[in-house]
C-alpha cells in the first residue's frame, strides 16, 4: 500500500520490561512533519477455553493498569522463538490447568492501534484435558465458568471489559449462531 507516509527516525525515550516507547519522527503525505507516541510491545496470545457443558473458562486476576480485578481469557506475551498457538497452549495450561486436543485460530488484533503495534493472536480451545496449572510467581488467578449467556449479559453491564475477551467471546458466540 502506498500510503505516502515516510518514518524519518525512530528514538528511544523509555525502556520498561516488555515495551520500549519511542518518539516516532513522521513525515506526512503534505510534507509536514510530527512527532507520534510509539509503544513496541512484544506480541501476545490469548485463549477462550470452552469446556464439556459449553461454559466459559475465564480468568479473574488483579490488574494494576485498572487498580482493579477483572475477568479475562488466559493469555500473556509470546516467548522469543514462539508461534502464536504454542504461546495459547501454554498459557491455557499455566493459568488454567487445561489443555485444548482442539486449538482454533479467531483472528489477531490490535489492541490499542493508536498508540501501539502489540498485536494479541486470539484462539478458542475446546475438547479440554487435565494439565498442571503453574501460574507465574505475581499471578494469583482464579477460574469462573461461566454460560456464554451470562458472558454476553456480563459485556452488556460493562462486567466484562478486556478488548481481547470481548473479542474472544463474541467470536465464539457467532460461531456458535452459524
């Protein structure tokens, strides 16, 4: 796509744990010049794991972001090296205990494209299997099943408000209506 947009430079202003931010140096289609807010985020996973009876399996954990808890879809950042459905393999059965004999690829996204190039690669799992759950050290999570119904009444009310198990369940929910 030929979009005219030139990057000039790219300079280093933070760098924390899993993101650096730059200032992004633009030149615009008109020849002007601005300066954008870049965050370079490691890419992420996430996985809605549906289980025997067609319940959700969400994860509720503290979010120091929101300086709140929140019900989510296992996920977390890919490892070096790692593709997509290995990183949702792994973090269903660290956070959950699960593991899916069945992986289905959603969609990946941007979750916040204006400010970031994170894209989060989203997956549902189903035909679920014990596995050992080993959350990480700073994760104190807990499991909910959930009905889809309830899910979609819960993002209604504003429950439920993480972009990537919004878009995790209403992804399932229209799989489910074909």
């Amino acid at each position: 796509m030929d979009h005219n947009f030139i990057r000039e430079k790219k300079e280093l202003a933070y760098h924390a744990h899993i993101f650096d931010v730059y200032n992004d140096y633009l030149r615009l289609p008109d020849g002007k010049h601005v300066v954008y807010d870049l965050v370079d985020h490691v890419d992420g996973c996430c996985v809605l794991p549906v289980d025997e009876d067609g319940n959700l399996i969400l994860v509720s954990q503290y979010r120091n972001a929101v300086d709140d808890i929140t019900l989510e879809v296992p996920a977390g950042c890919m490892d070096e090296g790692e593709d997509p459905g290995q990183c949702a393999v792994r973090e269903l059965e660290e956070e959950t205990g699960y593991i899916a004999q069945e992986l289905q690829f959603v969609t990946k996204t941007y979750l916040a494209i204006g400010t970031s190039n994170e894209q989060t690669y989203i997956y549902i799992a189903t035909d679920l299997k014990k596995g050992i759950r080993q959350p990480d050290p700073e994760e104190f999570i807990r499991i909910r099943r959930i009905p889809l119904a309830e899910a979609m009444t819960m993002i209604q009310a504003g429950e439920i408000v993480d972009s990537k198990t919004i878009i995790a369940i209403l992804a399932y929910a229209v799989g489910q209506m074909k």
